[in-house]
C-alpha cells in the first residue's frame, strides 16, 4: 500500500501564484484606466460646460442690445460694452458689469480664460454685428495629465433690429 500526500507540489504552487498574479495586475491596471478616463472626461465635459454658457449669455446679450458701443465698427478689443453691460477678462475669469452694479465672474476658479478678443464686424447703417473668441483651459493644479484640456470658442451674434 502507497502513501500519498494530499496537496500541491511546489510546480502547482508557483504557477497557482503566477496567475493569480496576472489577473491581480490586469484588473489593478484595467480600473487605473478606466479612473483616469473618467477624470479626463470630467476635465473636458467642464471646459466645455463652461464655455458655451459663457459663450451662450454674451451672444444673447448682444442679440438683445440695442448697440454696441465698444469696441468701435471694424476694431477689435478685450472688451464689449453693448448698452449698460460689460464683458471683459480680469484674473483668468471672464466678468460682466450691468449697469452701475459690481463685476461678477462668469467662469469659476477650476478653469483659466484666455484671449478674450472681441471684434465689432459692424459697417455703417447696418446692424450691429460682433464676433466673440475666447480659450478656456481646466486649471491644472496637481500636475497630473488626465487634467490637461484647453479648448478654443468662437462665435458671433448681430442685434435684432
């Protein structure tokens, strides 16, 4: 009569170890991924979030202005005054003023505007038109790429006379 040990050789053991290992590693790698593409798609669902709604109340606002007073027909600048609001670039953020009221920012702190340009494409009697350019990028505090996203708007709008 034979004796026999039950259980695994050292053979069994290693290899029992080496998959399990790679299955560990596979799904350890497979949610990193899947963790950074969903920070990347948040990164650019809020520049671009927040781009079109400014982009969105500047044209609606010259739309329903009765002129455009600044920047002058056929020049550009960092700034548009159509009736009593203004729109200009302070900080990184984009800012409107009506009327005598204070400034208040449009953008918030997780995004950094740049070139703010406005261009008034007016000619002589006829309506107002204005075209309006800006570049929105996520603030990128901790150095991580998944938080890299910079996005161009340009758009434009005429009065309603």
């Amino acid at each position: 009569m034979k004796n026999y040990q039950k259980g695994f050789t050292l053979i069994e053991l290693l290899l029992y170890i080496a998959i399990a290992s790679i299955i560990v590693f596979t799904t350890a790698s497979l949610l990193r991924f899947t963790l950074e593409s969903r920070v990347k798609n948040q990164t650019i669902a809020e520049v671009e979030q927040e781009g079109i709604q400014v982009m969105q109340l500047i044209t609606q606002t010259i739309r329903n202005a009765t002129a455009i007073s600044s920047p002058t027909i056929g020049a550009s600048g960092a700034s548009l005054s159509v009736d009593t609001t203004v729109f200009d670039l302070s900080g990184g953020a984009i800012r409107i003023k009506e009327g005598a009221g204070a400034a208040v920012n449009l953008t918030s702190s997780k995004i950094t505007v740049s070139s703010l340009n406005f261009q008034n494409l007016s000619r002589v009697s006829t309506p107002n038109i204005a075209r309006v350019s800006f570049t929105v990028t996520y603030t990128n505090s901790s150095g991580r790429n998944e938080y890299d996203f910079t996005k161009s708007f340009y758009g434009s709008a005429g009065l309603r006379k």
